[in-house]
C-alpha cells in the first residue's frame, strides 16, 4: 500500500495552492457579500486545466486522474468554495458524462468547448418537489419524431445564469417509471428557456443559483444523450462521481477553517500565553485534525477506486458523508477557536462555516448518502 503522491500530482496541487493564495483569497469577501460570480477567476481557471481535468486530452481536456482532480478540489475549497462548486459542476456533472456517453458529435460540438472553459455547463435534476426523490421528475420531454418538447422548472441550478449548455433530465414516458427518463442538452438561447432569479443564499453566496423554464423548447433529438430512456441511470452515475468532487470540497473546507484555527491559536494570547497552549484549544486542534485526516483518507479512497475503474458508488457516498459532517464540524469549531473575531468576516471562518451547510445537501443530502450506503452494505 502506498499513500504517497506522484511528482505530477503534487505539482499539480501545488499549482492549485499558488492560484487559490494569489488569485482567489483577495477578493473573496467581496465576492461573497456581494453575491458575485467569479468570473475572471473561473477563466484563469479553464485556461489552467481545471475545468476539464479528467478529459481526454484529444477533446481539450488535461486527461489527468481523478486524485488529481480532488487535490485541486481540495486547495481551492480551503479559500473559495463558490469557486470550487464550479470546478465540481463542471467536471463531474457535465465533463464527465459527456465524454463518458455522449457521441462523438455532441463530444465534438459541446465537450471540446466544456473541457477547456470556453463555456461552463450545469446539471439540471432537481425540481421544486422533486429534489432527493429524483424520480419524480415533473418536466417532461415529450418525443415529436425528430425532437423533443420540454416542459417544466428546474430549481437550485449551480451555474445556472452562466452557462451556455444545460444537460436537462425530463420524463418522457411517465408509465415507464425511472425508465422513462431522459438527458437532453439544451442550450442558452433555446427558444422557451428561461433563467428564473438567482438564489439569495446562506453559503456559497459566489456561485450563481437559479431556477430554470422551459416552455415548449424545441430540442433536437440529437441532443439526448445515451438511449431512449437512459436519464434517470445517466444521473446516477453521474451523481456517483460528483459526489467524489463535493467531498473534495467538504475536505478542503473543513481543512481550510483548520488551518486558519492553529494559526490564529499561535498568535492570539490570553491568560499570559497563546491560546494553543490551552488544553482547551489544543484539544480542538487534535480533534480537528484527526478527523481531517479520516475524511482525506475516504476522499483519496473513492477517487482512486474510480482512476482504478472499480465501483465507486459506495466509497463516494461515504466519503461524501464523512467529508461533509467534518466540514460543518470542524468550521463550527473554528470559529469558536477565534472567539468574537469568529464572528467577524475578515477572519474568513464564518464564511467557510456558511460554505460548509451546503455540502451535506447538495448531490445529494446526507441521508442520501446513508441510503446509498446502507443499501450498499445490505445487498450482500
Ligand atoms: N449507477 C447506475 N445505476 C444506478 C445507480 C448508480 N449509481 N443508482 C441507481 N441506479 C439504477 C438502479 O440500478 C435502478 O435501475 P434498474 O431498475 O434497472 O435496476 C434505477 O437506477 C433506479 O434505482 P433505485 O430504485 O435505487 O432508485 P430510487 O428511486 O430508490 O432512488 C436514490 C435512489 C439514491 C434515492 C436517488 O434518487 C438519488 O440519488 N437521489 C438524490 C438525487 C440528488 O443527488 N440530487 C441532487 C441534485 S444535483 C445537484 O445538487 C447538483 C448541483 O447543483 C451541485
């Protein structure tokens, strides 16, 4: 067994590290308060490789491993988590299926452009009653022989006011049950969709959240992706692997906050000496960092069982769950590390504390995780 990093990926997450320090942190605040999307950062993060790291060079990707991916996922969190749901999206949501059941036209047309952030994309599964049960879809793709006519409102959308292509899951055959789901790929500009209001939002607060319609869209049947009735299976999948990147995040939050903690511990003196020196906040510290370390191991774990190709259903929903709980944990601790200065933006802690919440709902909330998990372990 060998825990340790190659030179690659090292360097790679050192390149991470220099690009969240120089160009995410100064302005992250601001970001934050002022709802804004990181626009200018998410291009110089394309143009790093980041937005298509595990695509096939030939399609405009970097063709690197998954580990490498959650190292990067993990130094950006540590700073900016807005940016990071980005990078998230984007590979794992969208890259990802693209390449992994598109056909080679659709590769040609839209993946190239993804994988080199040209433009970015968003998954729309969720819908106002239809969030964790993904089943229940209320859109509808009704097929007109050579296109689609979609219908419906997609809620929560990460990317939703800035990307140019959206992989739309609707029901197309409400008898069949989750067999009658398809992906579509829309596109911004589609004749009948509209992007709904952003999202006012507790965390996150960088990234861009919308509600989507789509009134008679017109979508070429061309645009489906995978056979007639592959979308619910296509989400699944797809979602596996997100989950991987989203526990990168929780990861790099959790770890983020921790760093801030030890250093703030070293400075800040009372009763005569560093806070570290108490017991009381050094006990956080260990605690902190023990449980950093487990969700790391549950992080790298699932990533390398998927650069492995084996199962990874499992080892990401666990991963995801862990992560997440260390995240809200470990922020939460941080701040009261800080004491009063916690509560104060300048320190950053609050906001990793907001940005952690979300990463024990989205793809999947945690008692999502545990049904997968535990669905997982009964089977045998
Ligand atoms: N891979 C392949 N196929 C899978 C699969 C997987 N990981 N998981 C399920 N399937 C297949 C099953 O095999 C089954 O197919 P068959 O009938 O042919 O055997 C089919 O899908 C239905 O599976 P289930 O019966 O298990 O489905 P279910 O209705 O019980 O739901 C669930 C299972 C795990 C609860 C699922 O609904 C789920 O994951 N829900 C959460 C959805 C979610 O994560 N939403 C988040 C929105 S996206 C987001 O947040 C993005 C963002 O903006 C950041």
């Amino acid at each position: 067994m060998d825990f340790s990093l190659t030179e690659e990926q090292l360097m790679i997450q050192q390149a991470a590290r220099d690009f969240a320090l120089t160009e995410l942190l100064p302005e992250v605040i601001e970001r934050d308060e002022a709802q804004r999307f990181p626009k200018e950062e998410v291009k110089k993060m394309g143009e790093l490789g980041f937005l298509g790291m595990m695509v096939d060079s030939k399609y405009g990707g970097s063709s690197l491993d998954t580990i490498s991916y959650v190292l990067v996922m993990e130094e950006l969190s540590k700073i900016d988590a807005s940016a990071s749901v980005v990078v998230s999206v984007n590979n794992s949501l969208v890259c990802w299926g693209l390449e992994a059941y598109g056909t080679e036209a659709q590769k040609e047309k839209y993946l190239t452009r993804l994988a080199t952030g040209e433009i970015i994309g968003a998954f729309c599964l969720s819908e106002p009653e239809a969030g964790s049960d993904a089943t229940s879809q209320k859109t509808t793709a009704i097929d007109k022989g050579d296109h689609y006519i979609l219908n419906g409102t997609k809620n929560w959308i990460t990317n939703g006011g800035t990307a140019e292509v959206y992989l739309v899951i609707a029901q197309t055959d409400r008898e069949k049950g989750h067999k009658g789901i398809n992906v579509l790929i829309v596109e911004k500009g589609m004749e009948g969709f509209e992007i709904g209001p952003k999202e006012n939002k507790l965390g996150i607060r960088g990234s861009d959240t919308h509600s989507l319609n789509f009134n008679d869209v017109k979508v070429p049947k061309e645009n489906r992706i995978g056979e007639d009735g592959f979308g619910f299976k296509f989400a699944m999948k797809t979602l596996a692997g997100g989950r991987i990147g989203i526990a990168a995040q929780a990861l790099g939050i959790a770890a983020g906050a921790y760093e801030l903690a030890k250093k703030y511990s070293k400075e800040r003196k009372s009763f005569g000496t560093e806070i570290a020196n108490h017991q009381a906040i050094a006990f956080k510290l260990a605690d902190m960092h023990t449980q950093i370390e487990a969700a790391r191991h549950l992080v790298y774990k699932a990533a390398w069982d998927k650069d492995q190709g084996k199962d990874y259903d499992l080892s990401g929903a666990m991963a995801k769950l862990y992560a997440s709980q260390v995240a809200m944990d470990t922020t939460i601790e941080a701040v009261q590390v800080h004491g009063g200065n916690g509560f104060v933006k300048e320190y950053h802690v609050e906001r990793l504390m907001r940005d952690a919440k979300i990463t024990q709902i989205y793809e999947g909330t945690s008692e999502i995780q545990k049904i997968v998990i535990s669905r997982s372990i009964l089977r045998d």
